[in-house]
C-alpha cells in the first residue's frame, strides 16, 4: 500500500452511515476505495452528480460524460442522479455536505487553507474549493506531511488563501492531526512513525493529545 493509499484509507474512517460526503480531485477521491461495504455514504461531485462511484479504466469506460471533478472516469451506482451546477452548489451552500476532503499545500496552525494556486505557475482554476471550504459542516484536509523535504503544515501559510480557520482534520501518512482553538492538536501516529518524526517535518508547534494513539486499521 502507498503513502496515499494509507492516507486515504485513514480518511474513510471519518465517514459514517447516512453521510454525505465530498471528495476533491487527486488523493481524496481514493477514500471511496475504502467505504465498507455495508455503510451507507452518499458521495457528490460539485461537477453535478450525487451517489457513491467507482473508478474504472480507460478500456472499460462505457459514457465518456461521466467524470467526477477531477476528470477522471466514473461508474455510478444505482440511484445516483444528475443535475446542474445550481443544484450542485445549493447542495454545497446550504451546508448540506456532512464532510468535504481536500488536498493541500498549506495548512497553518489556526487552519487556514492555501490549495489552489502557487503564483507564477499556471492556475487551472479554482473549482469548487472556497464554497466547499464553507459550506461542509466538516473540513478534512488529505495530504502528505511534506513536499520536496520541505514542511507543508506551517505557522503561517505563505500562499494565497482558500479560506480562513476553516480546516477541522489533517491526515497525513505520518499522522492525524486535529484543529482547534488552541492550536493544533497530535491525536494519532501512523505505524512506525515517532512523535520526533512528526515534529521534525511539523514548522509550526504541536499539542501533544492526553490520548495520543496509533492510526487503527480499517
């Protein structure tokens, strides 16, 4: 299992029967691998479907139409249903997700979100991502601890902004780590992976949780 594999396996137990649940493009949309069978969680895509998915391969892909919001092709289940983009984001806004998952490249410690440009590079547009941030009742952030070496849960984010103090959870393949008004709190480990570990790759400082335990298997 890879590095995302694991984060997202991490991320599906967040989820519980009757949830309402989006994912983002990339890492996140590999949670629905891991949704137990017998739960019953209902997925949207803000590009205007609702109703759990699955991946399939390009030689099987049977309506080129069908994509979730990271363009990559999808089967829905049955009683999944199609509408607009109104829709999709009445969902959205009127606070209807249970959880939105997104990727990252920044998250400080009074959670606050930088994950869709980096300036100077080209930007293909900012989605879905402010109303999501918003409009979720629960923001879960699904990243890995680093890129190139270099810390991405900081002090401060050095990029521009997707929302202000609006992240609740941050997964990563070393740990989970939890938002709140104190700052942001150590709650879970990854096997294999020490507190050391966690706080050499962290910039910003870390609470250590009273019930500090290891990220259980799903």
């Amino acid at each position: 299992m890879n590095i995302k594999q694991r984060i997202a396996k991490r991320v599906a137990q967040e989820f519980k029967d009757g949830y309402l649940v989006n994912l983002g493009i990339g890492l996140p949309t590999i949670a629905v691998d891991y949704i137990p069978s017998d739960m019953d969680v209902t997925l949207q895509s803000e590009n205007g479907f609702i109703g759990t998915w699955k991946d399939v391969a390009e030689d099987v892909v049977k309506d080129n139409d069908l994509v979730n919001a990271g363009g990559c092709h999808v089967m829905l289940n049955p009683g999944g249903a199609f509408f607009d983009s109104v829709t999709s984001f009445e969902i959205i806004r009127g606070k209807h997700l249970d959880i939105t998952v997104l990727g990252a490249l920044q998250v400080d410690e009074k959670g606050n979100l930088a994950n869709w440009m980096i300036p100077g590079k080209m930007v293909p547009g900012m989605g879905g991502a402010m109303d999501l941030v918003n409009g979720a009742k629960k923001v879960i952030i699904a990243m890995t601890h680093t890129a190139k070496g270099a810390p991405k849960i900081l002090k401060e984010c050095t990029l521009p902004l997707t929302g202000k103090g609006v992240v609740d959870l941050i997964i990563t393949e070393l740990c989970v780590i939890e938002v709140t008004e104190s700052g942001l709190v150590l709650t879970e480990l990854a096997e294999g992976v020490s507190i050391d570990e966690v706080l050499k790759n962290t910039e910003t400082n870390l609470i250590l949780s009273n019930e500090l335990k290891k990220i259980k298997p799903l």
